[in-house]
C-alpha cells in the first residue's frame, strides 16, 4: 500500500512520476483558473530582452509563451521538468511555436545538467522542488549573482481561512507528494537568496514570493 502525501516527510519521485502521469493530458485544463497568478510571477521575474531563463519543473511549458516574448529571440529559455509525459507536451508546443531557442531538459531538477549562468529563475507551482534542497542548490549553481528568482505555489492558509484551506488541501493532495512545508513553501529558498518579498493571493491559499541570489562576499 503506497504512503499517502499527507504522511510523506518529504517529497518521493515516483509518486510525483506517477501523478503527472495521469494529469498530463489534462494539466492546461486544471491549471487554467491559476493562469492570473502566473502571469503576475512572469511580470514580477521582469526577464530582460537577451536573458538566459531557466523554467524550473516548467510542466507542459505554459509559462514559455511569456517568457519567450519577454527575452525574445536573442534570449534563450531552458526548461527542466522529470516527467516524460509532461514535458513531452511542452516539446510540442516548442515545436508548434518554432522556438528555436528553447531548450527542455528532460530530468529530475536534482540531477539535471544546465550550460551556463542564467539571469532568472521561475519556479512556478513547484512545490515539489521547492522542498528539495538538492534541486535548489543545483539550481542556485546555475545563476549568476544577483539573478532574480521567483517562486509561487500553494501554501496554507492562516487556521481561520477554513474555506481556503478546503481548497488548498485537495489542490495540494493532487499536485504534490508531500504536504510538508506548505506553512513556508519558500523556507529553503531564503539560504540562497536574500530579501525575499512574499506576497498573497487568493486569501492566502497561494503565495509569489521573489529575491535576487546572494552576492558572494
Ligand atoms: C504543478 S506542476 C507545474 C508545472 C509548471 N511549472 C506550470 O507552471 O504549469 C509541477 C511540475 O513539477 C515537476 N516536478 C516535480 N518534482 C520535480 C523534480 N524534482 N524535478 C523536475 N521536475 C519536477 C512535475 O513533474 C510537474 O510537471
């Protein structure tokens, strides 16, 4: 019998394989009500004309359209996402789009080889990874100081908040493989990057949080 999520310490690839195995062919459907919270993490990551980004668990690649017309055809976008099934469908919208300067890597965030330095990092609805401190240092290694990043997910909301929370916890039960960490989603983020600026939405059930990497000192 598999653990369910609320009893897992901490996230497990292959129950998170599994979920976006059967969610992937509905994914955009889902996700389309979210769609103002990520056009406001895309708004708020500003991404420059000529920047490299990177698409952290980047999913069916909903994000890349924004991104793209954001750093243009001198930038260029790298996409990391584990599951075949998701990132399958993000190919298909590169291929049908003719981006020629994305690039999707097809890998667990932990392990995943990224060229270079990028200027920003989008973490969108990745909880996830947000919780892996492996896949964040990975991540952190492959931005140049000051980078921005952003970050938005689900979070608790406040105890009182009851009818959010009914919506953040079946939410969360299908898009995450552990509940923990949800009270903070950004905890882990803030060892790497300084001043983060949180900010709530939708009664506090979603959060958008954004910093720059520490310089070295
Ligand atoms: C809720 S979806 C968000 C997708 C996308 N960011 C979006 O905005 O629509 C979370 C994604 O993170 C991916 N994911 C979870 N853990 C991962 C990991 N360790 N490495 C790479 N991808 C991961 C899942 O497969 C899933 O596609």
């Amino acid at each position: 019998m598999p653990t369910p999520s609320w009893r897992r310490p901490r996230p497990d690839r292959s129950a998170a394989l599994d979920q976006y195995r059967r969610r992937a062919g509905i994914y955009d459907l889902e996700l389309a009500l979210l769609e103002p919270v990520r056009r406001q993490a895309v708004a708020w990551l500003a991404p420059r004309q000529g920047d490299t980004v990177l698409d952290i668990g980047c999913g069916t690649g909903l994000s890349l359209e924004l991104l793209h017309s954001a750093v243009g055809a001198r930038g260029k976008i790298i996409g990391i996402e584990q599951s075949p099934e998701m990132i399958e469908r993000a190919h298909e919208r590169v291929r049908q789009m003719g981006w020629r300067n994305v690039t999707l890597l097809c890998a667990p965030v932990e392990d995943a080889r990224i060229r270079g330095q990028a200027d920003a990092a989008l973490l969108h609805f990745t909880h996830d990874i947000l919780q892996s401190e492996a896949a964040l240092e990975n991540v952190i290694s492959h931005l140049r100081p000051d980078a921005t990043v952003v970050a938005s997910g689900l979070k608790w909301a406040p105890p009182w908040a009851v009818p959010v929370n009914l919506f953040v916890l079946p939410a969360a039960l299908h898009s995450v493989s552990s509940l923990s960490g949800l009270q903070r989603p950004w905890q882990h983020l803030a060892r790497w990057v300084d001043h983060l600026d949180v900010r709530r939405r939708l009664g506090g059930g979603v959060f958008i949080v954004r910093g720059h990497v520490q310089r070295p000192s």
